[in-house]
C-alpha cells in the first residue's frame, strides 16, 4: 500500500535509478480527488499538473498530477473524454494548483471545473478556442501564425475602501531583467494585496517537444529556465531513462551529481551578491560576482560551457573530468569557501542589511506546507524538504544516497532565513564537491538509449531553486509525443504574494530577489 | 558695494558650479567603483551623459502639462542660483542679498516642489510614489537644515550666507563646540536631501526602492538633461555649503583677486577629499527601509537642536 488503505489507486514503482516515482491511475474525478486530500492530510504537496492529448492513441485527453509525498512522489493520471473533457477542481485541496490547471486549460483544453476560469499563459496571442498542445492545432510556420493579437482582459482583483490604490508595475521594468506584471493594492506604503500575471516569457516550449526526437529533446529541456540547465537536463534524462529501462553509469551519476551542486553554488553565490544590491550594498554585488565569474570559468574550462548546458544527456553525461581538472576543483572549492565565510561574517554583521533582511517577507510553515512550496524557499521556512537527503520512509537516488547531504533548514522563514539557508547550502555543496572528486568512480560516462515506443517516465531533480520535474512520453515513432518540464517556480510565485503581504511596498524588491523565481521557467 | 572684481567672482562663481558640478558626481562614482573593487568608469561620464541628453529627442507622456515642461528649468534655476549665493570661493558675492540663508532653504524647497508636481503631473504611479516619498524626506529635511543654519546664524549675528562664512572663516580661531553637533546634522541632511544611501540609492533599478529616481522616470532627452545636471549642482551645492561652513579656511575674503586664484585649487581639493568620504560612506552603508528615514533625520534635527542649545547655554558669552 503507497499512501492510504482506502484509494482505488494502484501504485506501481516506476524502474530506473532517478528519484523514487510511483505511478498510478485514477478510475473516476471522484478518486483522483480523494487522493489529493489524502495526500494533502498525510502532509503531501502538489508537484506538478499536466495535461496531454491522447486522442490518435485512442482516448481521449489526459490529466497528469504528481503529489510529492514523504517516500517519493505519486504520478496519478486520469483519462477524459474527447468531448467537453473537465476533471474536478484541486485548488480547494492545493491552492499551487490554480495556476497549473489554468495553464493546462489554455495549452490542451482540459479545464477543472472550479470558479477561476482566467487565463493564464494565453494572453491573447491565440483564441480561446485554440488550444496548442492538441496534435490537431494547426502547426502553422512560425508558432501561432495568423492569429491576431487580441487586447487580453485580466479581471485583478480589485481591492477597496478609504485610500486604497493600485501601482502596476511591469511587465517591462527599469532594469532589465525578466518580464512580469506586479500588481500592488496599497494603502501609502502599506501592501494590502499583490496579484501577479505571468506568462509574458511564454514561448512555446511544451509545443516544440512535441514529435522532437530524444536528442533534440535534451537540448530544449536544457533551455527552458537557463540558470537551471543543469537539473532540468539530469530530470529529463532520469525520465528517459526510466521510459527506456536503461541506467546510467555510476561515474555519470557522479558526474551529473557535480554539475548540478557546481550550478546549485553559482546561482547562490549570484543571488546572495543580487541581495546585499538590492538593500543598496553593492559591495556585496561586487564580490560576489567576481567569485561567481571565477566558478563559471572553471566550469567553462572543465565543460566547455560556463553554464555546463547539454553536459547532462540520456544515459550519461557528453563530458568527462580527469584527475588535475578534480584537482583544480577542489584547490577552487577551498578558495571561495575562504572567501565565501569572509563575507558571511560582512552581511552577518551588518546592521544596516540586518535590519533590511530580518523579518521582511516571512512564510512560516504553516503557510509553506500550505502552498505546496520546495526547494530552498520551504527549507528556509523549516520545512525539511530536500530530494538529496535521507528521511524516513525516504531514501535519494544514486549518487546522493551515498554522498549524506546534510539538510540545512532555518526556521525563520524571512529574507535573513533564505540569506542564511544560501549560505549553509553553498558550504554544503562545497563539501559535497570535495567528497565527489575523491569518491569519483571509474568507468563509462554513457550508455546508449534507444526511445521506447509508447513509454513514458517522470524524472524528479533537487534543483537549486528546488525541484524540477520532467515528465516524457514516447510516440509509436520513438519521438517524443509530449514532454512537461515543470519549474518549482510554479509553487513558489504564489508564496511571494503571501511574502509581500505585512511589509512595505520599497520591500518588494529584496523579497523578490529572496527567491529569485524563473519566468522563463514558468512561462514555459 | 559691487566691485568689478565681486561681479567677475560671482560670475566665475556660478561658471565653476556648472563645470564641477557633474564631475564630482563622475568622481563620487569613481571613488564608489575603487571601493568596491570595481573598475572605475571615466571620470568624465556625467558629462558624456549630459552630451548623450541634449542630443536625444523629448519623448512626453501624453498627459503631460506645461508644468511638467517647466518644472526641469525652475528646478535647474535653483540649483544654479543656490550654488550663486553659496560662498564657494569668494565671500564677496553680489548675489547674495539676494536671499540669505533661510531664503536658500527655501530655494531647495522650490525646486522640490516643482519637481514633486511634475512627478505626480503625468500620472504613473511612480512618478505620485517618488513624488510623496521626496515629501516625507523634504518635510523632515528641511526643519534641521534650518535649525543647522540658525545655530550658525546666531554665531555671526546675521542669516546672510557670505556674513556667515566670514565670520566664520576669518575670526581669530575660536572653538565652538555647537558646531560640532550643527556639522554631523548637516551631513544626515546632505544624504537625505541629495538622495543618497543611506537614504536613498543614485544607482538603483529597482522602480519600487526609488524616490528621487522615480519622479525623474518620465523624463527624456534635455529635460533629463536639466534635471541630472540639477541634481549634480545640488550635491556641490550641499557640499560647497558644507565646506564654507565647517572648513572655511581658504575662502577668499571681499574682493581681493589673488585670494580667490588661490581659492580655486583649495575647493577642488576639498571637494575631493568630500568626494571620496562621501563615497566611502555610501559604501559600507545599507539603505534603509523607507519609514527608517524618519529616524534618521529626526536624529539630525535633534543633533541641530543640540547644537543651537550649545550655542544658547555655552557659547552665548563668546
């Protein structure tokens, strides 16, 4: 039995070495929500939603919800029919579901049946009655080609009463930085309410997926949200594997392993400079940068690429490090620590930031258990969750079961939590890169992996910013017939509005930066 | 009386304003990049951006008024004829009656107005945001400026500027201890007033952190010109205020030709040297969450109400 004695879901365990999955199927809405409470009363989260069209493999359409629950996650699908296909409304269950199944409606055309019915990646590019993701939408040169631009009316909402006023900002802004539109209801400086509107980065990814073989499918998943190339390649790979029942070498699983904790550092060390910045301590900007600009060297001297995109492939990794190169690594491992610790003890003393990062922007547990949050966001406000470490019932995939990440949490859930939990996980990662290069195995870096007509798989990596799904699904042809990759910034956009809501409008910015969430990601 | 040699002093006076003034902001930032261990950007830049400026064409928001248009002169005009009557050089000014000290807070007054009803004049929401904040600073701001300026108003005997600076700047060497408290009140309200960090942050992106940048975010082309050129003078204004009142040695008196040559290289010094402290200040500090502003100037106004009570108490026998 997977979660509780009374769902008539059957759970199998999805093979392959990547995080534990178990898939099941829904037989009716009425399970598929049952399960979602179920999950939601044993502590679970939503991961992630997705909807395909199965009508040429004789169904209809298909809904996909994944559950992260304490032993690995649940991927529950449930079949619709062709015809005015709905399925039962999640968000009473898990809120971080309303902007999923909004999205799912606008690309396949499958909507839940609750009240939030606006759109919301389809911002008047295509019709309503046009859903992309159908293999029947016409494929015109040029995504969306000879559709107007409709004027695209969002119903915000409207916040009243004595002195109360909107300040829309974006979705072009003063610096330039991804696009997304911020709408603040204020009373003075007071934020009463902020509604954000996504989707401005939207672009098309899911549809270019579709009938790409396995090798062009890397390379794309590898550019959906590019400060995270790393975790999206290493999940799309596990789930083409999972799909194909291939495994990766183990020194490809430590090589993955050491990409992934090398783009976890870089994007901290850049964040934590981005905050001190943003609090006007471009100092901290400055130094942070010239240690981040030094580890993307070495990245692009060890990998050819500063960012390591296309490194990670199904069934291994396209690039190999030899003894100097970990040595290399290690000596730079020592030096940023050094310096990394220095500045800590600069931002730990500074009164001035201090004041600016404790207590601004606070989601406690409660709340982050609530919107479903992961990653480094819930691990700042407490929450244990981290696909790298140990937990009861819980064991990580290869090569992380062996390498004993130590979870670092805080439980302050404010800026200063998520400052100090980005310190923590970079001496952490720093560890873990030492213990890589000494515990580096021999032997193959790749194996070959031919598509599985018809399979599919789910692959689930702790990414920096926290967990990044890929689902994939093979065509009769071996190409891909749909491919989901899902950012954790669905789950924490949503956290941000909360964040925002006891603090002052020039706060903003800083709890903002505090999460530094993909648009591109979510845009998909 | 007006000499040949005042009116040739005040002219060169106000000449050497609009020269200096943007490169000390070229210096300020210069000196802000070698602290954080950055590459410095030419000393020159402000006046490359000036260049860039007048050369751009106008783009004018669609609700735009003629106060909107006007506001970049009138605010650029006070800057200029507050750099005028500011003792920098020379305290042989034949501007100077023409508004004495109290009449220069309120010629940076003017110029906030101006430039807060042009902000809120087009109607963005930025503009009405940056509009408001410069208000809460201004209101706090100018109250301790002025309590600085009666402190020192009440040494000389008179609230001209120049009578200020001369007594201060050629009596036998006195100590007075009320200046002391007036000099740290003045420099809070120097970072306020010309938007600085701790209070404000010259070089932000962020449109919801800005105060003087907003208001000026719909501005283009030589308006933005005026306005960044303004906000230069402002910053050697305060500065050039600052000096002749703390350290007015140097400051040539009446109309003694040779003084004011050898005054030249002894501001420009100066200034350096409030260039860098300024820039060192910036650099180890945070900005400040906005309602924090408050008390940071209400710390100002009662260190300049400290002052004019040392003055009072202690000093009122000298």
């Amino acid at each position: 039995m997977f979660l509780c004695d009374d769902t008539a879901i059957e759970f199998t365990p999805q093979p392959g070495a990547g995080a534990p999955v178990w898939r099941g199927h829904a037989p009716s809405g009425d399970e598929l929500k049952d399960f979602a409470a179920a999950a939601h009363l044993a502590g679970g989260r939503l991961a992630a939603i997705w909807g395909s069209d199965e009508r040429q493999r004789g169904s209809g359409f298909r809904l996909h919800c994944v559950f992260g629950l304490d032993r690995g996650h649940a991927w529950v699908s449930f079949d619709l029919p062709a015809d005015e296909p709905s399925y039962p409304d999640l968000s009473g269950i898990f809120s971080a579901a309303n902007r999923m199944q909004r999205a799912t409606r606008d690309m396949v055309g499958i909507a839940a049946d609750g009240d939030d019915q606006r759109p919301w990646l389809r911002h008047g590019a295509w019709p309503a009655d046009w859903y992309p993701l159908r293999h029947d939408a016409v494929h015109a040169a040029g995504m969306g080609a000879g559709f107007d631009n409709l004027p695209s009316d969002y119903d915000f909402v409207q916040v009243g009463g004595e002195g109360a006023h909107e300040i829309p900002v974006g979705p072009i802004h003063a610096g330039i930085i991804e696009p997304g539109h911020f709408r603040f209801s204020v009373i003075g400086e007071r934020v009463l309410r902020l509604e954000q509107r996504l989707g401005y980065q939207h672009k098309g990814v899911e549809k270019l997926f579709i009938g790409a073989d396995m090798a062009h499918g890397a390379r794309l998943v590898g550019r959906v949200s590019g400060d995270s190339t790393c975790a999206y390649a290493w999940a799309y790979a596990d789930a083409v594997e999972a799909a194909c029942g291939v495994a990766a070498p183990p020194r490809a699983l430590m090589l993955r392993a050491l990409m992934l904790e090398r783009e976890r550092v870089a994007n901290h060390l850049g964040d934590l400079g981005a905050l001190g910045n943003d609090a006007a301590f471009a100092f901290g900007l400055t130094q942070f940068m010239r240690l981040k600009e030094d580890w993307l060297r070495l990245n692009h001297k060890l990998f050819g690429h500063r960012f390591m995109m296309d490194r990670i492939t199904p069934g291994g990794v396209a690039a190999d490090v030899d003894a100097p190169a970990l040595a290399a690594m290690v000596e730079q491992c020592g030096v940023i620590g050094g310096e990394v610790k220095k500045l800590r003890t600069l931002y730990d003393e500074h009164a001035g930031l201090q004041d600016r990062f404790v207590t601004t922007g606070v989601i406690d547990a409660a709340l982050a258990r609530e919107l479903s949050l992961t990653g480094m966001a819930a691990r700042a406000s407490g929450l244990l969750l981290d696909g790298r470490t140990h937990r009861q019932g819980y064991t990580p995939p290869p090569p992380y079961a062996t390498l004993g990440v130590r979870p670092v949490t805080d439980e302050r859930g404010d800026v200063a939590a998520r400052v100090a939990v980005r310190f923590d996980e970079i001496s952490e990662s720093l560890r873990l890169l030492r213990e890589i290069a000494v515990g580096m195995p021999s032997g193959d870096t790749r194996v070959a992996v031919a598509p599985v007509a018809g399979a599919s798989g789910l692959g689930v990596i702790e990414g920096w910013r926290g967990e990044v799904l890929v689902g994939v699904q093979f065509d009769k042809d071996g190409k891909l017939a749909r491919a989901h990759p899902h950012d954790p910034s669905w789950q924490i956009w949503p956290a941000l509005e909360h964040a925002v809501m006891k603090d002052i409008v020039p706060d903003f910015p800083l709890i903002n930066k505090s999460f530094n969430l993909s648009y591109s990601g979510a845009d998909l | 009386m007006i000499s040949i040699s005042g009116l040739l002093g005040q002219a060169f006076a106000i000449l050497l304003a609009l020269v200096l003034a943007p490169l000390l902001s070229g210096w300020v930032g210069q000196c802000r990049a070698w602290l954080q261990n950055r590459t410095a950007p030419p000393l020159l830049l402000p006046y490359y951006q000036l260049q860039k400026l007048f050369h751009k064409d106008v783009v004018l928001a669609h609700g735009a008024s003629s106060l909107f248009r006007a506001a970049p002169f009138v605010v650029f005009g006070c800057m200029v004829l507050a750099c005028a009557i500011i003792p920098s050089l020379s305290t042989d000014l034949p501007l100077a009656p023409a508004a004495d000290a109290i009449a220069l807070v309120g010629v940076f007054g003017l110029a906030r107005v101006f430039i807060s009803l042009a902000a809120m004049d087009v109607g963005t929401s930025f503009g009405s945001l940056g509009g408001r904040r410069e208000m809460l600073i201004g209101f706090l701001a100018e109250p301790a400026l002025l309590m600085v300026i009666f402190t020192l108003a009440m040494i000389a005997q008179s609230t001209s500027v120049a009578t200020i600076v001369e007594t201060l700047a050629h009596r036998e060497l006195v100590i007075y201890p009320s200046l002391a408290f007036a000099g740290v009140a003045f420099t809070f309200v120097s970072f306020a007033e010309n938007a600085r960090v701790p209070v404000d942050n010259p070089a932000t992106h962020l449109e919801l952190t800005m105060i003087h940048e907003a208001m000026i975010l719909e501005y283009s082309g030589r308006y933005l010109a005026l306005l960044e050129w303004a906000a230069s003078l402002k910053l050697y204004a305060y500065s050039c205020l600052g000096l002749a009142l703390f350290f007015p040695w140097g400051i040539a008196p009446g109309d003694d030709l040779l003084a004011l040559v050898a005054a030249i290289p002894l501001l420009v010094l100066k200034l350096a040297i409030g260039g860098a402290l300024l820039a060192g200040i910036e650099t180890i500090n945070a900005k400040v969450r906005i309602f924090r502003a408050p008390e940071f100037l209400g710390t100002a106004f009662m260190l300049a109400v400290l002052g004019l009570l040392v003055r009072l108490l202690l000093e009122s026998k000298v």
